[in-house]
C-alpha cells in the first residue's frame, strides 16, 4: 500500500503567537532569545533571516547582522497554550499523529485515499488550524517522513507541496545536502571537502564508502539521498509519564536531604528524557508525612529537558507542599506530558555554552554510566546515603 505522510510545521511559531499578541510586531525585524554576551537566538522572524541571521546563532553576532531587529525574552506559556490548542485540533481529525516538538507534527494518512483525497484533507485541515487559532502554518505531503518534513521546508512559509510516489527522487536531487535532516554541520563539512554539496552528487557515492566514512549512518545516509526511509510515525500519548520516589527507612525532617534527594530524582528523569529524545511540560512533586498524609502538586512548564530547569520548579513545589513540619516518609517526583522529539533547551534563558555543556554530561553519562557524574546538591545527599547515587569520577 502507499504510504501517505503528512507533516506539519508552524511557520516561525514564537514570532507569530507574539504577533498575535501584539499587532504592532507584524512586518518588524524580531528575535526571541537570550540577552546575555553567551544569550542564543530561539526563533527569529522571516524579516532577520535576509540579514544571515538563523535560529541557534549567538544573540551578540544576529545583533551585528541585524541592529534594527527587534530583541523579545519570550512567553513560554503563551507558546504552550497555543501548541496545546493546535495538538488537541489535530486529534480531533487525524487517525494517528506524532507531535515530534512543541510545532511540529506527523500524520500517518495511509489508506485514507480510498476514502477521502489525502492533499484535500491536508489543506483542510490546514485551514482549519489557521481560522481556530490565527497561526501561519505550512505542510508536506509524501510517502515518508522524510520527504514531508522537506517538503514542508519547500513550501514554507505558510504553504502546501504534495510530492507525488516517483517524484521523490527527482524532487530532492537538486537540494543541498544540508536538507537531509540526519546531516548536520560535521557531516556536512566532511562532505564539502569531498566536493559534495548537492543530494545527486551524494547519491553516486557508494553505500559501502559512506558506511567506512560515517559508520552504521552511512547506510541511512545513502538511502535518504535516494529518498528513502523507513522511520514510522510515532502515535501521541499525552498520558504517558515518567517518575520517581523514594520511602525512607527511617522517617526524616531534614530539609537540605530531602532537597537535595528531590533534586537527584530530577538529574535522573531528565537524563532518561534527553536519552529517549523526548521533553516533558508538566512536573508534579509527592511527599507523605509519617501519618501516611499524602500530598502533591504540579506545574505546567515549558518544554524541556533540562535538569537545572526541572530542579527549580521541583523545589519551589516542594517548599509550596511541606506546611506541616513534621517528618516525612516519602518524596516523589513525575513528569508528564511527554512529547517525541529532539532535545531543546530554553533558548529564551541559555546559552549555547550551557547547551555544550548539557552534551558533555550526556557523552559521558553514556559512556559511564548515568551515576559517573552529578550535580553538587544532589551530591551531599548521597553523602548521607549509600542508597543513592553519588560521584564516582
């Protein structure tokens, strides 16, 4: 059977969902990001981008680009509000959906010919998300997710391209090779100085030479340049959660422990996020007193990843919860609203140094083991138990 997949990408979202806040933003140089010397862009306006400027640039070198650009922190809930809005709009309409990010999506519409024209519902449903929330939005049609995603790039902004079975390969032989999503900056440079910069070039390449070259990715790399691959779309399942807890053997009131346990439990789930490529938007905190008395509380909060973010509101939750000074038997910690996808800071508030940083954790955490290396506050806690984790290096 044909596979017909559909992928959806909100056009510059941050920018849009501020213009829709605030009229007078419409047409102006915009750039949402951090401030700071080390402050990363996030998200930059179509106006910016004439000017060099792209999304992952250091903030200090964009302001060079671009002076009269327009510099915005941004309004994560504003932008989780709307992207919720949108997710609840797609699963009232499509048969299964993958959210891969907080503006991304995929629809597996195989079979659905036999019934309804594919491109039709696409642009109706397009129409749809446009008219309910007032968000510019662009889409591709094809037979894998590959070719959508593309597809999507081509058509944006705020367009529509179907690619056709049989005109895959004829549709991305032009391109750059930087259009494969799997190639990124070092594996684009490698095959610069090969001589290598359009996909019909990499596509004469021997799969056997791509496979000495990059390993295991040479073969994927090969099949994509010819325009295939066989990634599936992952259904949504908002429900799905991930957690912690801990019932002590002896019950306890000491604060800067059960704060320092709390913030090991967060390192823990937000190494499993980033290792499963996924990022959370709801963070929930449990304790139980003595007397059994069990309370929680959760927060909505942006996407992320990070265990410095998922520390922060853990304790303040925490801090909200313990009202009765009494001693405590158990602390917990769950994360919910899971979404597939990359790993994506907070570009509002970091940097790029804290993004490599994030990765050199991860590189020896894997390497290592997940315990190899931790931060100090969840380090004193393993001082005062051999339960729990603590450095090793």
């Amino acid at each position: 059977m044909k596979k017909s997949i559909l992928h959806y990408d909100l056009d510059t979202f941050f920018i849009s969902v501020e213009r829709l806040k605030d009229s007078r933003l419409n047409n102006r140089p915009i750039m949402l990001g951090g401030s700071s010397s080390r402050g990363v862009v996030a998200c930059c306006s179509y106006e910016t981008r004439a000017f060099g400027v792209h999304a992952g640039m250091s903030m200090v070198l964009a302001r060079r680009l671009c002076p009269q650009a327009l510099v915005i922190k941004g309004d994560s809930d504003a932008y989780g509000k709307y992207s919720q809005m949108i997710t609840e709009i797609i699963a009232e309409e499509a048969p299964m959906f993958e959210k891969s990010s907080i503006d991304e999506f995929y629809v597996d519409m195989t079979g659905m010919d036999k019934y309804v024209g594919c491109y039709q519902w696409s642009k109706e449903l397009r129409n749809r998300i446009i008219k309910e929330t007032g968000l510019p939005i662009s889409f591709g049609l094809s037979t894998n997710k590959m070719m959508a995603k593309i597809a999507t790039g081509e058509a944006k902004p705020n367009g529509h391209i179907l690619v056709e079975q049989g005109n895959e390969r004829a549709f991305i032989a032009p391109m750059k090779v930087e259009r494969i999503p799997m190639i990124g900056p070092k594996t684009a440079g490698t095959l610069h100085q090969m001589k290598v910069r359009k996909i019909y070039t990499l596509r004469d390449i021997p799969t056997e030479y791509l496979e000495y070259l990059f390993g295991k990715n040479g073969k994927v790399l090969s099949q994509r340049a010819n325009a295939i691959d066989h990634s599936k779309v992952v259904p949504y399942v908002q429900s799905k959660s991930i957690g912690k807890e801990r019932t002590f053997n002896k019950d306890t009131i000491n604060i800067t422990q059960l704060k320092s346990i709390i913030s090991n439990m967060c390192e823990q789930l937000a190494y499993e996020l980033r290792s499963a490529k996924k990022l959370t938007s709801c963070i929930t905190v449990k304790i139980r007193y003595t007397d059994f008395d069990t309370h929680t509380l959760q927060q909505k909060i942006y996407y992320t990843a990070c265990d410095h973010q998922l520390i922060e509101h853990a304790l303040q939750l925490f801090d909200k919860l313990y009202k009765r000074r009494v001693l405590i038997r158990l602390v917990g910690v769950k994360l919910s609203g899971l979404v597939n996808g990359h790993y994506q800071m907070n570009l509002f508030e970091e940097s790029d140094k804290l993004a490599n940083l994030y990765k050199a954790i991860d590189q020896m955490k894997d390497r290592f083991g997940g315990d190899c290396i931790t931060r100090l506050r969840s380090f004193e806690s393993g001082l005062k138990s051999r339960k729990l984790s603590a450095f090793k290096g």
